[in-house]
C-alpha cells in the first residue's frame, strides 16, 4: 500500500509539473502572439499612413499637371487611386499664392499636405539685375562687382564716380549686358491676390467672435486659437509667449489697432493677423506660414524668425539680426498713386536674409527723384533671393541672387542720383535655385510648388 501511496504521490506531482509547464508555455504563447498582432497592427498603420502619405503628395502633382493658373485657378479634383485609396484636393487662394490641401485617403487613414503654388519664375531672374529704364543708362562706380548678366535698355551700363571717388575697376561685370529695346519686369500675379484680399474682407465683417478692448493672449490660451475661428478685437492684440500651429481652414484674427508678437512667440500654419494700425514682431518670436497683413507698417525686429508672407501699403522694416528664412514674401503693395511716395521695404538687418521681396504699385507711374518709397538693402545686410521693385530700389549691402528694378537711386545727401550703383556686391552665380515660391505671371501659365507640412490624422 506504501508503494501504491508513493507511486500516487510521484504521478500527482508529475500532473501537477506538467500543468505548470503548460501553463507557462500558454502565457509565452499568448504573449507571443499579443506582441505579433501589436506588431502586426502597427506595422498595418504605418503602411497605410505611408501610402496615404504618397497619396497626399500625388494629388498635389496631379493638381498642378491637370490645372494651369491662367485657367481654373481654384478648381478641385478628386480621384480614385489603383490601390483602393482615394485623393481630395481643394485650391484657396493664400495672400498672392494659391495654397493647396490635398487628403491622401486609405480606409480610415487620411493624410493631409499642404502646398503653396504659383507660376514658373521669370527667366528675368537668371540675371543679376534688370534694370525697366529703357532710355538711362546704369552708372556703378566706387567698389562694385557684379557676378551675372545685365538686362538693360538702350542707355547699357558705364563707369561713373560719386564725388570725387575713382571709377569701378576694370572688370566690375562679369557676365553679358542684354540689350533690350523694351524691359517688361515681371509683374505679380494680382488675381490670386484680390480673391484673397475680397476673401479676407468678408471674414472681416462677418467675425464669429468679437472682444471688446484690447486682448493678450499667451502659452495658455492656445485653444483660443485653435477652433478655427474667425476673430476680431476692438483695439490691439498682443501675443506674449503664445504656441500656436494651425492648419484646416484659416485662422483669422483682426485688431482695430495694433498687433504684437513677442516673448518667443511660436506661430505656425493657416493664420492670418490683420490690423489697422502697426504689426510687430520681436524678442526671438516665430511666426512661419502665416499671412501678416497691416495696413501701417509691419517691423520684423530683435532676433525674429519669419518665413511666411508680409504685406503693407505703408512700411516693411526688418531689423536687429531679424531672420528671414527661406522662402519667405516680403510685398510692400501699393493700391494707388497717392501712395506711391511713401512706404516701401527697408531691409536693416545684419544678419542673413532669405527671401523674395516685392515693391509695387497697381499703375506703373515712376515716383519723383525725391520719393521716399524704395526697396533699400542696408550696408550690413547680406541677402539672398529676389527684388523686385516696380519703383526705385537702392542696394548698399550684399545680394546672392538677382534684382528686377523700374530703375536704382543711390541717396547721398544733399544729392540724389538716378540710375546709379555705389560699392555694390551682386552674384547671380552663388544662387543656384529659383523662388521656391513664385508668384509671378508666367505667359505659358506653367506651375511651380513647395508643400511646407504635412498634417497626419486617423
């Protein structure tokens, strides 16, 4: 009976071994195979977020191969892809650029890009400078040295001195002068901009929300900014350490005064600030993609960051080791004559600038020689990109990159001379890209695009 008893023993202990082991091999399977479908679902997501993502991106290039600018400007496509996913692409107009939203869809993953969009670039721009005065010639004298062709009119380019210094050294140009009978300077693409300009009115006179008084609004008052809302504030505005990104339909917010973006402001996305009087930015604040219009002045001052658009009839200053980040529009625009003796674009910064900025008027009368309205590049401003001024301009620092000018006026108190160049620095060669974001009127009507982000959402 002992051995019976023992035997028992031994079996019970074995079933009892054998179950544990089972039960172990259970949990490592079932852990096993909770960790392959955790993989498995995620590796799922991740590949329909990436075809979504080319989806995206392909709806924005169909776009732009089927639609041409000088025909349906703001048409909308929406297509069927090969793998079972969708496309849906809308055009609106986005200050002088046209700004496309292209959802790439695969079952329940949408990705969303975004794109601004304007005309191919004016061949203009493969020179280093252009001058519209046909019949005057181009003087440049002191130390001057021009990298890059010359279009000019019949008057060409000539050595000439200011006040007793000598005349440029042998050489200054090395590149061709065009001759050109007649100098058509490129000229902005004004329909994209007045469907933006009518579009923003109407979301002016119609806010969803009003605040009396002026308003401050910083890092904890994001979701003030983030309904989509359109805005108005009784007097002036100031963002003081605001973190804001948003992209949907535009965010729009008007003050009947000023507006201010200080203490390292972060702005980024579909956000437009419209004000009466003056738009500030400072204190290292960042404002990229938004639209700033003010029709005072706009001042980008003291370590700020921009790389979206800025438009003003009056004054565009940029200051103070401001940073202009490639691409970025600075456009002083000009609606009448009345106008076309003040304002302008005054680029004071010692630091890099990277951009493209744009000095016009609606109806190309040439100023006085005493007008005040110029595209002027300080002595300690190296910038790089495009000018392009349907007034005078006046460059005393460093362009990488080329200028398109009515005609340049060099200031030396008492004395103001037309047409000339002193101690300039222009080299077309050292810029090897074209603007990333052309705005200009091309005659073929061909399509040029930068998508600036991608927003990704379940």
């Amino acid at each position: 009976m002992n051995r019976t008893s023992n035997l028992s023993n031994q079996r019970g202990s074995v079933l009892a071994t054998v179950l544990l082991v089972l039960v172990i091999l259970l949990s490592i399977f079932l852990s096993a195979m909770t960790y392959a479908l955790a993989r498995y679902g995620h590796h799922a997501g991740e590949r329909s977020r990436l075809v979504a993502s080319h989806l995206s991106e392909a709806g924005v290039h169909r776009w732009i191969n089927q639609t041409q600018l000088g025909g349906k400007r703001f048409a909308s496509g929406r297509w069927q892809a090969p793998n079972g996913g969708s496309i849906l692409v809308e055009a609106f107009a986005w200050g002088p650029y046209l700004m496309l939203k292209s959802d790439g869809i695969l079952g329940s993953t949408i990705v969303t890009s975004y794109a601004l969009v304007g005309s191919v670039p004016s061949k203009l721009f493969t020179a280093a400078l252009t001058i519209g005065d046909e019949t005057t010639p181009l003087v440049v004298a002191g130390h001057s040295h021009i990298i890059g062709d010359v279009n000019t009119g019949s008057g060409s380019i000539m050595p000439g001195r200011i006040r007793g210094e000598g005349a440029p050294e042998e050489g200054f140009l090395e590149g061709l002068n065009n001759l050109l009978p007649v100098v058509e300077l490129p000229q902005l693409d004004t329909a994209i901009l007045s469907t933006y300009m009518r579009n923003m009115e109407m979301r002016k006179r119609s806010p969803l929300r009003r605040c009396a008084g002026s308003l401050v609004l910083g890092n904890r008052d994001d979701d003030f900014l983030n309904h989509g809302d359109c805005v108005q504030v009784e007097n002036s505005l100031t963002m003081d350490g605001a973190a804001v990104t948003h992209f949907g339909n535009p965010q729009s917010l008007f003050a009947g005064g000023s507006i201010d973006i200080c203490a390292d402001s972060r702005l980024s996305g579909l956000i437009e600030l419209v004000a009466q009087g003056t738009i500030r930015i400072s204190d290292s604040a960042i404002v990229d993609a938004c639209v700033l219009w003010a029709n005072d002045s706009i001042i980008i001052e003291n370590d700020a960051h921009f790389s979206g658009i800025a438009i003003t009839p009056g004054t565009l200053v940029v200051r103070d080791l401001a940073v202009l980040a490639y691409p970025s529009l600075l456009l002083a625009d000009s609606p009448t004559d009345a106008m076309a003796q003040t304002g302008g674009i005054r680029l004071r910064s010692s630091g890099r600038l990277e951009s493209m900025c744009i000095l016009r008027h609606d109806h190309r009368v040439r100023s006085s020689s005493n007008s005040t309205r110029l595209l002027y590049v300080d002595t300690a401003t190296t910038f790089i990109g495009f000018l392009l001024s349907e007034d005078q301009t006046d460059i005393r620092g460093r362009l990488y990159g080329s200028a398109a000018t009515e005609l340049f006026q060099y200031i030396y108190p008492p004395s103001t001379y037309v047409n000339w160049l002193r101690d300039v620095y222009v080299n077309r060669r050292a810029l090897n890209h074209t603007p990333a974001l052309p705005v200009l009127t091309a005659p073929d009507g061909r399509c040029a695009y930068r998508i600036i982000r991608r927003d990704r959402a379940l």
